[in-house]
C-alpha cells in the first residue's frame, strides 16, 4: 500500500475526513461560501433590517411587560377608568407589535430566500467546474448521488441558518432587556426562615437560570445522538431518491429483462433503510419530548411559585407578580431557546456537515493532474498533440490501482490535418486513455499535451449525452443555438440522415428516447458538422452501427480535411477511409495507491 508521505494534502478523502472531524472547519467553509456569494449584499442588507425590526419589537416587548403592573393594579382595586385607560394603551403597543410581526415575517423569508440563492448557485458552481463532478464520482462514494446534498441538504442549510440565527439574536437582546427587570423586582426581597433572615440579590434571575440550565442539561443529555441520526437519514435518503432515479432512467431496459422484481427490491432495501434510521429518529426525538414538553407545561406555574414570597410578604402588589412573572417567562424562554431548538440545532449541524463537505471535497481536487503518480496534462506551445511516455492506471478494488496499459509508441506527436486511429492488445480499457486527454482521468504516468484552446479540441464519446430540450439546443450543445444559423442546422441533419427531423427543430422532448442508437450517433456528427472543430477526438463511435449509418459518417469524417481526427478504437473502415496511422496500446502492470503514487508491488 502507499506511503502515509504519498498522500497529498488534496486527497478528497482526506479532506472529507478532515471536514467531518471539525465543526470549526465546517463553519469556516460556509462562510466562505457566504463571502463569495453574488447576493451577499442583499443579505446583509436584509439582515440589518432584521436587527432594527427586532430591536425594536423587543422594546415594545418590554413595554407590554411594564403594562401588565397598572392593568392588574387596577383590576385589582377595580378602578374602570384606570382599567379603560390601560386597554387603550394595550391596543397602541398591541398593534405596533403586531406591525412589527408582520415585518419580520417577511424579513426572515426574504433573509431565507437569499440565502438558498446564494448558497444553492455557489455548491452548483463548484460541482459543474474542471470536471470536479465526474473526477469527485470516481473518487469518492460523494459523487454517486449528491443531488441530495445539492438539493435538499443545500435549502434546509440556508432556510434553518436564517431561521436560527434569528431566534438566537432574539432570545440575546430578550434575555439582556427582562434581565435586568427580573432583577430589580427581586433585587430587595428578604427571606425569612425561622429566626434566620437572608438575601440573595435578583434571585428570580438565579430560579430563571437554574430552571433554564435543567432543561438544557437534560436535553442534551437525552438528544445528543440526534445530529449523527439525522446525518445518517439524509445519506440513506439520498440513496433511495437514486435508485428511483435509476431505475426510471431505465425502464426500457428493465421491462425488456424482465428485471422489476430485481429492481423492487433494490428500491425496497434502500426503503428499508430509510425507515430504519427514521424509527431510530422517532425513538430518540420522542423522548427528547419528555424533556421540552415536561419543562415547557411547568413554566406555567414556575414564575409565579418563584415570584410569590415576595407578594405573600407584601413586597410588591398583584400587578407586581404578575409583571415579575411574565419577565421571568421571558427569560427562561430566551435562556431556553438552546432547548427548544435542540433538535432543530442537531438537524442544521447534519446538514451544515453534508454541504460543507461535499464542497470541501469539491474546491480541494487539483485543477491539474500532475505530481506523484498522477499524469501531466497541459498545452503545447506548437500547435502539436503529443502523447509522451504514457501509461495509464486502471482500477483495480478498494484502494489501489493495479491493471495498467500503455501507448508502445513512447513518444507520439499528432500533426494537425493527421488521422490516427489508437488501438491496441485485446482488453485494454481505451476508454480511459479517451478520459486522461479530455482530463477526466487522472491516474498514470507521463505526459498529455494538447493544443491550445478548449474549443479547438472536441471529444466525442461513444454514448453521448442528450438532454431534454428543444431539437436546435441539441444540435448545438453545449453552445447556444442562437450561434448558429437554421439552415446551417437542417443542413448537417441532412447530410448525417436525419432530413427527415429538419421540420422538428423546436420540438421539445426526451430526445435520449425518441431516437434510436444510430440516430443518437448521426445527431452527435451533425452537432460535429455545425462546430467545424480543429482537432476531433472520438471513442469507438462507429461500433454496433448498421452498415448504411457506418458508411456516411465515416465518408463525412473523410471529407473533414479541415479537421485533425484521432479515433480510439477498431473500426476498419475509419482506417480504410481516412488512411488513418496506427498508434498501439500493451498491457503492463503497476501497484498503485488511492492517490496514483506507484508503490513497490
């Protein structure tokens, strides 16, 4: 196995290990992401609005506490005059408050809504840039299915980041202003037991404390093990929305198996597991209930058992106790706030861990493949291809990389106008050599360079990618359509065969199933055709297709003398037509870690 000194500080899985292991790490990464975002502004704005709305609604707050001392005084001397003066002054904080609700409410969604924004576009840049997406898929168990992470994970991180960070700054400035009205009503209070008398200055203030601590004691105690539950839902969620995803993206070929039994109970077991960690989630949140419902229904008579000494000796007046306490409900409900939340703090702690790591892993893959066991990719500053002392690792299992081929030619240099075709001893996977020019495949030795300009160069995989859309954004992809003219489009359609799709240019469909395999094909030459590339690489693209269809594309790649061919595969009549130079692949072998670095083996 390699070396712990052959590891690069940009291993993904290093990284994930690392992120999981540190909150700090993870918080830092968020605010990374925060602080690039396009709309950071906007939410910073928001979130100073937020602050006057608060602050604002807090004084009003302590205003309606200050209320309740001359409302109940004169219930309880029953003066009507004072008790309708004190309604009216009711209803102007009463209806200022409620203004004030109103703001908020539209504050914290618009907050949250920025957020999403700024988060949900930032995790999708980093996971559709230099190839992080596919390279992260074949080194690491992230890349499988993070639609989850991308989607689901990414909007509950931002709605609950606004939604705590708002209830924790409420319950501070609430918990700073009651504080000190809790405290001065039982600040002169004298106990007396027997002959001994006593003070203890505020201690309304110490019950708040106490009977808050209790119950976020208690809480933590009885829900600690719900953010590792939490974070074990999403991963098993995660895995069931990917195999329904499967399994729909392949309905034709499971029918045609008679494979839906299979596949039921693929989807069964990933259900399965998903149920699992939800009755363990159901078992640890209701018992956390015990603890917020026991502490929340005893709050009710709480203040006033704590805030009755001092009425019962006279101390302070009915309207006294009832403002003492409602400032000690408030208090005990900011200093709470952590136990309410408990469980929706463990939830956010998942789900800050699930899209921090997914983009630590993200941001730290290398941006280019050279270093220890790793090929050199870069450009060649004389408009030539060359392939140099190449030799490319397979995968083999678990963490190493064992099988391995190489190009028998140790020094290859491609003229442009050149037709190469590369093939090689039967077995060699050359596909991957497809992959390590186009810079998806990392893993091997010596050096790829290629000519300069990314929309020089255009690899043509042996299935391609179609996505939903009209016919024009196909044709064009991944350009827009708007760069090319119509009868360019019906022109190219024409000369690979599909005349008859001419007319069906802005017909929008799931085009991956209108066509047919040698359609699919002539639709990639005739998007060829409109891009009038310099140099083209393509895999094995005229296997398995009927003999009409191998014909014309192979007469089209013929007459592309403006365009620099390199075919991976066997076709005898790409060779016959294009008078294609052969390059040749062999087998070797290599022992090799995770990393790419070579071991002794």
């Amino acid at each position: 196995m390699m070396s712990q000194q052959s590891k690069t500080k940009n291993d993904p899985k290093r990284v994930i290990a690392e992120v999981e292991a540190s909150f700090s790490r993870q918080l830092r990464i968020a605010l990374d992401s925060f602080w690039k975002s396009s709309v950071r502004n906007r939410i910073i704005a928001f979130a100073a609005a937020l602050v006057a709305v608060i602050l604002a609604t807090v004084y009003g707050t302590v205003l309606m506490n200050q209320w309740n001392a001359p409302f109940f005084n004169a219930l309880e001397k029953r003066d009507f005059t004072a008790f309708i003066n004190e309604l009216q002054t009711f209803a102007m904080i009463a209806g200022g408050l409620l203004v004030l609700n109103v703001v908020q409410a539209w504050l914290n969604q618009m907050t949250s809504l920025y957020m999403r924004e700024g988060l949900s576009r930032d995790v999708v840049d980093q996971w559709l840039t230099g190839a992080r997406a596919y390279r992260l898929s074949i080194s690491s168990p992230l890349g499988v299915n993070p639609d989850q992470r991308l989607h689901e994970d990414a909007r509950k991180l931002a709605e609950m980041t606004t939604s705590l960070a708002i209830g924790l700054f409420n319950a501070t400035i609430m918990l700073v202003s009651f504080i000190g009205v809790l405290w001065g009503l039982s600040s002169e209070f004298t106990f007396h037991i027997g002959e001994t008398s006593f003070q203890i200055p505020g201690y309304m203030v110490w019950g708040a404390i106490l009977y808050a601590l209790a119950a976020s004691l208690l809480s933590q105690l009885v829900g600690r093990s719900l953010s590792k539950l939490n974070a074990n839902r999403y991963a098993r969620e995660a895995d069931l929305r990917f195999s329904l995803m499967r399994a729909n993206e392949n309905l034709e070929a499971i029918a045609l198996s008679r494979g839906e039994e299979t596949e039921r109970r693929h989807i069964h077991q990933a259900l399965d597991g998903v149920l699992g960690t939800l009755r363990q989630l159901a078992l640890s949140l209701t018992n956390l209930t015990w603890v917020t419902a026991g502490f929340g229904w005893l709050a009710i008579i709480v203040p006033i058992l704590i805030a009755s000494p001092a009425y019962f000796a006279g101390t302070i007046t009915f309207g006294g106790l009832m403002m003492a306490a409602a400032a000690f409900t408030q208090v005990y409900s900011a200093l709470r706030w952590y136990v309410d939340n408990f469980g929706a703090i463990a939830d956010w702690r998942a789900a800050l861990e699930r899209v921090t790591v997914l983009r630590a892993a993200l941001t730290s893959m290398e941006e280019s493949h050279g270093g220890p066991g790793r090929l050199t990719l870069d450009r060649s500053t004389d408009g030539r291809l060359r392939l140099e002392d190449l030799e490319i690792y397979a995968r083999a299992n678990g963490d190493t990389y064992e099988s391995a081929f190489r190009l028998k030619e140790r020094a290859v240099v491609i003229e442009p106008g050149d037709r190469v075709m590369v093939n090689g001893d039967q077995g060699v996977n050359r596909k991957l050599l497809f992959n390590a020019m186009a810079g998806l495949w990392p893993f091997g030795s010596g050096r790829i360079a290629l000519p300069s300009g990314d929309s020089d160069i255009v690899f043509m995989p042996q299935t391609g990618y179609l996505p939903e859309g009209r016919l024009r954004s196909l044709l064009a992809y991944p350009a827009s359509s708007a760069g090319f003219d119509e009868a360019d489009m019906k022109d190219a359609l024409s000369r690979v065969g599909l005349g008859d799709f001419a007319k069906r240019l802005d017909e929008r469909g799931r085009w991956d199933r209108i066509l047919d395999k040698d359609q699919q094909m002539s639709l990639a030459f005739a998007s060829i055709l409109l891009r009038k590339p310099r140099w083209l690489v393509l895999q094995d693209v005229l296997e398995g297709l009927e003999p009409e269809t191998e014909s014309r594309l192979t007469n089209m790649l013929k007459d592309m003398q403006g365009t620099t061919l390199i075919y991976l595969g066997r076709s005898m009549a790409f060779a016959t037509a294009t008078g294609a130079r052969a390059v040749h692949l062999e087998k070797t072998t290599v022992n090799a870690g995770l990393d790419g670095a070579p071991t002794d083996g």
